[in-house]
C-alpha cells in the first residue's frame, strides 16, 4: 500500500516536471525576438567593458592585443636562435638530445643498432669470402691481397662503430647551426634596430585601433578598428604562421632523419664485393649523405639569416609614418618568405652536392 502511494506520487511530479518544461520551451519560442535582442545588448555592453581603450600599445587588450600578436607573426626577423635550436642533435653516452628534448632511455635504439650490427658482420664476412672465389681470374698480387684484407678489417671496425660515427657527425653539424646562429645573435646592432622597428609598426597599428572618444562607447570604437586592422593583416599573418610551420617541419624531419641513420648505418657496411674500390662503394656514399645531412642545418640557419637581414630592410623602407604604407609593404616580406622556404626545401640537396653524394 505504501509503495503504490509513492509510485502515485513519484509520477505526479515527473509529470509536473514535464509539463513545466513544456511551458518553459514554449515561452522561450514566443519571445525568441526579444531575448535575442537582450543577449546581444548584453554582448555589446561586455565588449564596452572587456574591449576598454588602452593607453598604450604595451598594454593592448582584446582585439588590440591580438593585432599585436599578428604583427609580432610577420615581423618576427629573430626565428634564426629557434630554427638553430630544432636542429640540435647531439649525442652523449646514453642520452639523446633532439631540438633540445632529452631522451634519456635510448635502449631500443641501441638495441636496433645491435640487431642490425650482427647481420652486417655476417654479410660482410659472406660476401668478403665470395669475393675470393675468382681470385685467380683477377691475378691478385700479395701486395693487393694484404690492402684487401687490411680494407676488410676496416669495414668490421666501420660496422661497429657505424653509430657512433653518425652521431659523430651529427654532433659536428649541429656545432656549425649554433656557431651560425651564434653569430648572427651577436649583433647586437641589429637586434635593436629590429626592436625599434617593430615597435614602430606596433605604434602605427594602435594608433589604427585607438579610438578618440574617452566616453562609454570607446572600448566597443577601439574592438570595431581593432577588428577592420585585423582582417588586413590576417592573410599575411596566416601566411607567416605557414611558413613557420613548414620551416619547424623541416626541422624536425632532419632530425629524426639523422638518428634513423643512425640506428639503421652498419647495413651501409654490410656490402664487401667493391672493397677494393675503396670511396666508391656504399658506405662511402652513405657517409657523404650523412655528413651533407649535418651540414645542411648550417645552410639553413645560414639561410635563415639571409632572410632575416633582408626583412630588416624591407621593413625599415616601408616604414614612413603610415601603417597604410607597411600594410602594403608586407606583400614583399611574404615573397621573402616563401624563398625562404624554397631555399630551406632546398638545404639537404645543396649540401649533398657540396659533399658530392649529388
């Protein structure tokens, strides 16, 4: 009897429930037009508080603020450090260093390695004694056959030590990034003439996005010009945010290139038949890709300060006291860029032709 009571009730008041959501929805559908009406003053007067002039560029809010950041994007003429630093390989013992994270369980690398290793002995051992089956037909002297076996024993000491060699070189390469980008930091010159300028540029577009009235409606003003210099720099900006994108790409492909050599080098050893052509063979070869695969991230902060330095030009010529001026003056940053990026494409295929692995 009890429960059949707070069944009856349990029901009566989910159908209460109901029946006041029901009331709820519909009376939200008949005053749809005037709510929304309430929720969009409501909008513009959080964006009259939120979106408050600024006096100054340093302490831009709201849209002001994400104009400054879009500008800080095309001008950003100090990426040669960053680039340097995605292109840190280094090696030491156990721990692994990749564009400055630290991998200190390399266990399966070496494991890899070591695999890899055996099976580079055994063919190279198979294919050293093949190769003496048509001795007579070759009519090796006792001179020649000391330089075979002497070459032979190199290759064993290369397949096993053909790791540490590679991230030797690597090692090398990543010297030469740092020096490049060390060198190109040092002016300390430049890096204020490209302070002053940018911040001129951040002038220019506030006083775009500063609006003259101090009364309640300034900070809405301020969001609405914010908003019209934001969308004129939006595609150079986006097309900067691409080129970065691409450039760290890069970077981190060369990276991961490098130790992937690396783990995988003792096969480069593996072949003895043209052990007497000595420079000729594969692991030559593979020893020239490696090293212009090292040498290649020099190129690219090399080309990275190129760029930069041609930047720092366009941008001090564009600038004439007009933000109109620079906004125009942007499109050749852009071309800049994009050969930047045709050039770093280019990197490792300079590098191999400097090396003669081309």
């Amino acid at each position: 009897m009890v429960a059949t009571v707070r069944g009856s009730c349990a029901v009566g008041i989910t159908a209460h429930t109901n029946k006041r959501v029901r009331n709820l929805i519909c009376a939200m559908r008949y005053y749809k037009k005037r709510l929304g009406v309430v929720i969009l003053a409501m909008a513009l007067l959080s964006g009259m508080v939120v979106f408050c002039a600024s006096d100054t560029w340093q302490n831009a809010d709201g849209m002001t603020k994400n104009v400054m950041k879009q500008i800080d994007d095309i001008c950003d003429v100090g990426r040669v450090e960053k680039v340097a630093e995605l292109l840190s390989v280094t090696f030491s013992e156990d721990t692994l260093c990749i564009a400055g994270h630290t991998i200190n369980n390399t266990r399966m690398l070496r494991s890899m390695n070591d695999i890899l290793t055996g099976i580079s002995f055994c063919f190279c051992v198979l294919t050293f004694f093949a190769s003496f089956m048509n001795i007579r037909e070759q009519d090796m002297t006792s001179e020649q056959l000391v330089l075979k076996l002497a070459l032979f024993g190199a290759c064993i000491v290369l397949i096993f030590k053909a790791q540490d060699i590679c991230l030797g070189i690597a090692n090398i390469g990543t010297g030469l990034a740092i020096k490049a980008a060390g060198l190109t930091s040092s002016d300390a010159e430049a890096a204020r003439e490209a302070e002053v300028l940018i911040s001129d540029v951040k002038q220019l577009a506030y006083e775009q996005c500063r609006s003259e009235d101090d009364g309640l409606f300034s900070g809405l003003m301020e969001f609405i010009a914010a908003l019209g210099v934001y969308l004129q720099l939006m595609l150079p900006s986006l097309s900067m945010w691409a080129v970065s994108i691409v450039t760290n790409v890069i970077c981190w492909s060369r990276a991961f290139e490098i130790v992937i050599l690396s783990t995988f080098s003792p096969v480069a050893f593996a072949d003895a038949t043209g052990i007497d052509h000595f420079g000729q063979g594969g692991g030559s070869r593979f020893i020239k890709n490696v090293l212009a695969l090292s040498i290649s991230g020099a190129i690219i902060v090399f080309i990275m300060s190129l760029s930069s330095g041609v930047s720092l030009s366009i941008l001090k010529n564009t600038l004439n006291g007009s933000f109109d001026e620079f906004v125009v003056g942007v499109k050749d940053l852009l071309v800049v860029s994009f050969a930047q990026v045709g050039l770093v494409l280019k990197a490792q295929s300079m590098a191999k032709t400097l090396c003669g692995a081309g």
